[in-house]
C-alpha cells in the first residue's frame, strides 16, 4: 500500500482502513481469549476496568480470575476525542486497486502472538538470573 502511494505521478491523501469498525472492548476482549482469558467490565468512564472472570488453557499462568487486567488511563485521551472512528478505503481501493489483506482479528492475533513471545523471553532471561526492565510506556 505505501509503495502504490509513492507511485503516484501527483502526492495524494489516502485512507487506509478495512471500512469494518470495531470498539476498543472488542478488540482487548479479543486478545484476552487468543490467551484463553474471560474478561468482565466493570465501571463507567475513567472508572471502567477489565476483570479476569476466568482463565483456561496453559498460555497465561500468570493470570488468575479477580486480576484487573485493563484499566482506561486518560493520558492517552486525544485532546479532541471523538465518538466514532471508521475509516473509508473506497479512494485507495479506486485509484490504487488496494484492498485490505488481513482482518483486523488476523492482525490481532499476530500482534498478541508477538508480544507473547517477547514475555516468554522475558520470563526465560528472567528465570535465568538477568533483570531487564520490561518496556512500557511512560
């Protein structure tokens, strides 16, 4: 998709989306059950969190129901918030002829199996005696 866009003889704008639109709790409910977790919600707002109902299989040994895994921080609110985010490719479908390759559940789970990997090594070099700091964001 980039390298159509930056075959075009003039600079355009194109949207690049699945034209599907999905919440925030769909996609966090999602990853939850490709770790064979079962989230509940509780609470509104800045108040609202994602408690570990149940776990099942062997991938996340480290979680047990009553865990708040999922917690709203308004730090990462944008400053114009806005209801509803759907983006339409209809454009880059037309002049570029590009249409989406995976599901937004297909990048899902490449994305939870990545960042499982990167835990199971964390979790390995860690049993092993080497404290590294897990990346996150400040």
């Amino acid at each position: 998709m980039q390298w159509m866009m930056l075959q075009q003889d003039e600079p355009e704008d194109f949207v690049i989306a699945t034209g599907q639109q999905y919440s925030v709790r769909e996609f966090i409910t999602w990853s939850a059950k490709e770790l064979g977790i079962e989230l509940r919600f509780e609470g509104e707002g800045v108040e609202e969190r994602g408690i570990v109902d149940a776990v099942s299989g062997d991938i996340a040994v480290s979680v047990k129901p009553g865990d708040v895994i999922v917690r709203v921080d308004p730090r990462y609110f944008r400053p114009a918030e806005v209801e509803t985010l759907l983006g339409d490719p209809s454009k880059a479908k037309e002049k570029l002829g590009w249409v989406p390759e995976i599901s937004a559940r297909e990048m899902r789970a490449e994305m939870v199996a990545s960042d499982l990997q990167t835990a199971r090594r964390h979790a390995l070099l860690k049993a092993h005696g080497l404290e590294l700091p897990v990346a996150m964001e400040n």
